[in-house]
C-alpha cells in the first residue's frame, strides 16, 4: 500500500541522445499521473519502473492480472516464492492488506473499470487513440496476453514508450500499422520526447522532454500534432 | 462422494487422442505437473490444449510439446518456447491466441452454463474476425463463446476426498475457473486432508466441480522469472 | 454427507383418500430414485422431505441455492444459527466436508449441470414436460425464486406433487394452464396416485400407489398416458 | 486506501431520491441492517431497491416499504410480506420478478464489466418476453443484460479498511455479486480487522470494489423460520 520505491531493475539506457528522457525518466513522468487511492495496472517495460516513483502522500495499490492486489517490490534473495507472481512470471511480494483472486475475478476488476489507470509499452499509437502492441505480421507471435482486455477496458491508459522505432520511425502515427490491440482507448502517451494527450483532433502537445524542442517533435511525430501556446518542459 | 484416486495415471486416466484439455497455470506457476507427467508417459496424442501459457522447452506443456502431442493450444500468450515456435512456424502446430480476460471469462461460462456473453476487448482487432459486434451503453462489445473439456487438469495446495480445493498464492490464476469446465475435472493437490478440515467458508472451490483428486508428488515449482532486491 | 435421517417436520398429511401415499410417502418414492455420489437440489414442501428417506449405502450432497453444499438436518433446539439457513429461510446445519458459496457460484453450479437432480413441487406439469409452479394469475404473485434457473438447468428434474389439485382436477395435463416456470424440462412426476415419466408421447405410467388402480389413475390425469403392460405397485 | 466511515448514515451519504439500490441478503439473512435503518432515517424515497426479497412486515426492506420509500423492486420472491402485497396490488409498488440465478449472474455481470450474457433460464416463461432468444447446442437461450447500481449495500462478516471483506455461512449469498455492481460499495461489518489480518488468499471480495465501510451496531440477525430438531 505505500511507495513501492526500492525496485531495483537491471536498467538499459535508452540509446536516443542525452536530452531525451530515459526509460526512468518516462516513468517518474507517468508516475506524476497517479492519484491518491487508484488502483493500478502496470504493463512489463518501462511500466512496470513506474511503481519506483510514486509521488510522496500518494497511496496507491498495484494490480497483476494474473491474480494479485497489492502487488509489492521485488522479494528479498532467498526469499523468492514460486507461488506469487506477477503478470511478467516474475517473483514478487505483497503488501499488507493485499489480496489474492482467480483469472476471472481478475478481469472482472479491469472490465469492470475497478481498476483506475493502465499503464502500458507500444509499437504504435494512432492519432485516435487506436494502439497496436502484440503482432508484427512475419514475426513470431506470442499472444496478446491480456492487453487487448486491458485496454478495452480501462477508462485511463497511459502508454509509455519511445517516440520513434529504431529506424527513427515516429511510432505516433495517422493510423496503426501494425494489427491492432484496441481502438480508440489510449488517452495519454508519454515519450522520451514528449507527453500528449489524445483528443478528437489528434495528439495534443502537453509538455516537452527538458531541452527538446516542438519542432524536434514535430518532426518525430506523423500523426496530427496539435500545439497551442506555448508547451513547457516537464518538471521532476 | 469420495473422489480420492491413487496417482496422477489414474487421475488422467480415459483421456484419448484428440481430446481437448484445460491445464491451469499461469506461466509456470500452478501448472498440474504430475498431471502432465502423466500425459507425457501415457503417449497420447492430438490433443487440443487449452491454457493461459504453453511452458517453456523442458518442463509444463512444454514437455508435451517435446513428445508432439499437442494438435492445438489455445492460450493468450506462448512465448519463452523455442520448440513451441518452431512446430508453430512449420504449421505442425495450430494456435488460437484469446485475450487473457476473454479466456478465463469463457472458461468460467463453460462451467457455469452460460454458453456466450459479449465482452469490449478485442473489439476492432483480429480477435473480433467473424463474431457479432453489439453495442452497450454507445460501446462496442464482442460475443464470445463458452469454453469445454473433456478433461480439467488443475493443481490446487490442499483438498479433500470430497473434492474440495483451496489455493494458495498467484498458483490460483485460472485453476479455479478451469476446475468448472471440465466434462472431468482432476485434481492434484500438495496436500490432502481430510473432509472437515478445510474451512467451508473458505473453500475456493467446492466439491461439486471436481470428479477426480490426488495428492501429487515431487513438485519442482520451478520460477521462470527469479527477480529478487538486495537485502537493506 | 451420511444420510440425513433425523430431519423431524411438522407434517400434514394429505387429505386424500387412505389408500393414496401421504407426503412422506411420496418423498420415500422419490427416494428411492437417489444413486450414490449425487448432489442434489430439494425444492420446498414433500421435496424437502426426500432427505429423511435415503437408502441405506447411498451417499448424496445436498445443494441449497442460497449458497450451500451438504447442507445437514436442521440443528437441536438452541443451536440454531441466523447465518446458516436454506432456500426456504430454515435454520439448518452442515455436514462434514460441506461449502458454503455465493449466489452466483450456486447458479454456475446448477446452470452446469454439476447437479445431477432437482425435486420440486408443481401446480401443473404437462404431458411434454412444460411445468407450472410459480404464478397463479389474478392471485398475489410472490416470484419464481430459483425455480426458473433449476427446471431450465437440470439434467433429471423430478416433480413431486398430488396427482390432482382440492377441486379433484388433475394437475397432469395436456397443456399447462398457468403461466410456465419451464418448457419441456420435467423427466419425471411421482404422485400421491403413481410414479410417471414424461415421453415423447406423453405420461408414461411406471408404478401405481398400493391399492391404487389403473382405471383411477387414468381418470385422474388430464394429459396423453401410456399404459403398456402390467403396472406394478410401489414398493417401499 | 482508507475507506472507513464512521456511521451508516455517513455511508449512505449522497443516496438521492430515484436512484438504484442493490441490497445483499437472502431472506433477512445477510442483510445490511444498519444502512436500511438509515436510509429509513434519512427519507430518501422513489428508490428501485434490487434485493432478492424484500424483507418482512418490519424489517429488513419491509421497514423502508412500511416509509413509502421504494418505488421499484427487482427481486426473485417477495412473500412474507402483507405491506409489500398491499401497495403492489394498489400500483404503488413496481415490482420486477426475475429468476434468482439471472438475478445472481446479473449483478456480477454489471460488476465485470459484461453488458448482457445468454441463459436458458426462464425461456418460453414470461420472464422471456421481448428478449432475445438464441439456440446453443440445440438448447434455447435468452440473452440477460448486467444489472448495475448507484449504491450497492452490502452486509459483511469482517473487512478492513481498505475495503477486504469475508462473509459467514449462508448471510454470504448476493451480497459478493453486489459488492461488485455498485458504483458506490457500502460495507457494513460485524467486525473491522487491521489491514492485514484477513489471509490475502482467502479474501472474498478484494477491497478494489469497495468505496466506504464501517463496523454496524447492534445486529438483530433475526431468524425468519426458526426450524430446529429435539436433542436426540
């Protein structure tokens, strides 16, 4: 129940240049979003750094999917238990006042909308909100787990991710490429970039990385980008 | 009502070729171990498996994998399985991939006598290919359908003779809706105890789901993902 | 689990002519329909009564929509327990092994046929199995409780009632005349007169009551009746 | 995380005249006897109540019925009631009879987020009519829509403040499947426990659907059929 603050993760470095944020970066941003009382479900990726940020007077409680309210840090050496997991098959532990459910129950809270803000990774984001995170056509695929639930359910997703692919490609696009996870549900992405909010005319420019410009944006961003006024830079 | 069998062959004992199978567990955590040792000694073949996840290489599902004796799985994610993948590239191996909620909602209409109910995800994705669309409160929802076992294989921590189970941990995950589908339910718990001992307000799952149980032997529990902190 | 054979009601006896079965009769007939290892649902009236007769060497559970599994006889005087009651708003016990669950559980459980009979009572059944016992029009309707859900569920659904109603009118018809609780659901009627399965084509007549005769039967019941060869009476 | 109250009346706050109640209970067992002798007190009135009955001349639901308070209910019985009987053969009392398990299967729908579902239960009965039907298996349908409501009240065993709640024996029955459906859950429990206390593994209704909770008062618990046996 109260800040899960010492996860300690192997962290990779994103390779974009030094301005933009790094994977921490993205989730202190996204961990400014919580509320006080929301319950929450981070996705595997920069998601899940999240809970390492939480906003001091801020409780929250975290929500695996895989049957688990209240999720806590990872367990100390030696004391893993192979009965309590989270949604990424990793050992976790819980906190006090955390609950245990079967799947069904599980998804019951997140189609239900008892479940305030997912927070999750994708390849592509449409101007519309359509989101695209489990298929690339020619690839191996391993399923969708339970994304496409999650974000057909949710009132509040965040997704957390880069802005462009490797190749420099904006992944903040007209429409997905890529099959689609869900449509029109994401209401916010935060990049290493920028964070914006999807409205009915495109993706609207909130706030930029610390030293990174609206043009640079602009640049990386393929969807409608709506900017008005002037767009501050994030603060930590 | 005693529903007490003497090992996991006679747990999974009348499962034929070309049978469908639930196996709960969610990666490796709860998986029916001695249920699938079982399957994998008894040579059975064509099987059409559903379960969240589909093991890694050498140990859940993954053994069965190993021996061909999967036909189908139909689960919500199957990565972490290199033999997996490759039956599933060369074609010898069919998978139906279903959202996670969508899979443990339609197991759990499978025992529950519900035979379809609409659901938002998977709407305007490939899951929704071929299924009735229907509009809720301005939102647009899928139909899907119940799923069916011929046979339920569930690991639970404790039961009794009676078949009743309780569970312990995330080891929950989808045994308990699984435990309601099967034609033939069975059970392999860590411990068996006697009926009277198992609270009957804290019952996970009662008896009346469950036709067959055994105290299974020599679990590995093994962790696919082992993250742990430093001790402060 | 053991058989319940101590379960003591208050009961009335049927006003019908001596050589017809009384309620405990009926419930001792419906009986010895029972097979081992069956979890069974009683509906209120002679249903309920069918647990003081379980047949030596038969073990079966007894369900109670409310949320119960192996519900016991009722508990001994100042024993009784507010929080442990039937469908019927009694006070009971539990036996040994017995689970207690929600609503919805004790519906999944009967919706999916994982319980192998249901006995309840009837103002009407039809020679289809169409049955009527929930609403009498123009009188005070009180609900169909779980009635729908079991007669539309149930594999082998038994129907314990007089074979015909105070005015002497038969309650086995051709058609029922109230408004239905369930089509063509009924298996089998035992009676005050005879103990009937429902076929294809109609009421097919199995056993008379002791002293009953055939000719009385037949004149007692309203829907097709198949009579084929000898009848023999019931044994108890 | 903190969802205590201090009393029923602070519960219940923000209940307006014409909203939709869910009541847990069977009976009078299980019911939440502290937010009914609250909402009495408060006078609130025109409510649809959905509770599988509705209580006993003078007490239970039967107190708010005696108020004129109630101006819908949707329940699957409603006898043992001469106040109920009266105001609905005079039309002021609506009164929605539906099946207890698509009562049961209706509220858990509205609480997991499954707009409609399809059941056998009540085809070819009036509760059909103007319902969708649709064969499965061979077998009739009707499709049933998720119920849902602006306050579900719900009687509980023990619970924390976060919300975690179990229940006792039989006074369980709708009161899990409403603890789901409301928009606004209020809890009342015989007995508030620290965070901690309830076992994570045998919590019944997670605190995530919870919004308030206290511990009542004075419980009556009363029994409607005291039946008993002589001590042998």
């Amino acid at each position: 129940m109260a800040s899960v603050s010492q996860v300690i993760l192997v962290l990779k470095l994103s390779n974009s240049r030094n301005l933009m944020l790094d994977r921490n970066q993205i989730a202190q941003r996204i961990a400014q979003e919580l509320q006080d009382g929301w319950y929450v479900n981070l996705g595997i990726g920069i998601p899940t750094l999240v809970a390492n940020y939480i906003p001091e007077g801020i409780n929250v409680e975290f929500q695996s999917e895989n049957g688990l309210l209240g999720m806590g840090p990872f367990p100390y050496e030696g004391e893993e238990d192979a009965d309590l997991i989270n949604a990424g098959k990793q050992t976790v532990t819980m906190m006090n006042g955390g609950s245990i459910f079967d799947s069904s129950m599980s998804f019951a809270m997140i189609r239900g909308q008892h479940v305030q803000l997912t927070v999750l990774g994708a390849m592509e984001v449409a101007d519309n909100g359509d989101i695209a995170n489990w298929k690339i056509p020619g690839k191996m695929v391993k399923g969708m787990g339970g994304a496409m639930d999650l974000v057909a359910s949710a009132d509040n997703i965040i997704v957390a991710m880069s802005h462009t692919n490797r190749k420099g490609q904006s992944k903040l696009l007209r429409q997905c490429s890529l099959p689609l996870t869900g449509v029109k549900c994401v209401k916010k992405v935060v990049t290493n970039m920028a964070v914006l909010d999807i409205t009915p005319n495109g993706f609207k420019l909130l706030e930029r990385a610390p030293g990174v410009t609206v043009e640079e944006i602009q640049a990386a961003t393929e969807g409608r980008l709506i900017v008005e006024g002037d767009i501050p830079e994030m603060n930590f | 009502m005693n529903k007490l069998v003497e090992s996991a062959k006679e747990g999974i004992a009348g499962v034929k070729d070309g049978m469908t199978l639930m196996l709960g567990g969610f990666g490796l955590c709860g998986i029916p171990e001695n249920c699938i040792s079982a399957l994998v000694e008894s040579g059975v073949k064509d099987l059409t498996c559903i379960s969240n996840n589909a093991g890694v290489d050498d140990f859940g599902i993954g053994l069965m994998l190993q021996q061909r004796q999967v036909k189908k799985m139909i689960s919500s994610y199957v990565g972490e399985n290199d033999e997996f993948e490759r039956q599933m590239l060369t074609g010898e191996l069919e998978v139906d991939l279903i959202p996670q909620g969508s899979l443990a909602e339609r197991c759990r209409a499978g025992g529950a006598g519900i035979p379809a109910f609409f659901t938002p995800a998977g709407y305007g994705t490939e899951v929704a290919l071929g299924k009735e669309v229907r509009y809720f409160n301005g939102k647009p929802h899928i139909l899907e359908s119940a799923l069916h076992a011929d046979y339920a294989l569930v690991k639970a921590w404790k039961g009794d003779r009676y078949g009743n189970i309780i569970f312990k941990g995330t080891a929950r995950n989808f045994n308990p809706v699984m435990a309601m589908a099967g034609k033939i339910t069975v059970v392999e718990v860590e411990e068996l105890v006697e009926p009277g001992e198992l609270d009957p307000n804290f019952i996970h799952i009662p008896g009346v789901f469950v036709q067959r149980i055994f105290e299974g032997k020599g679990y590995e529990k093994r962790i696919e993902q082992r993250t742990t902190r430093p001790k402060e």
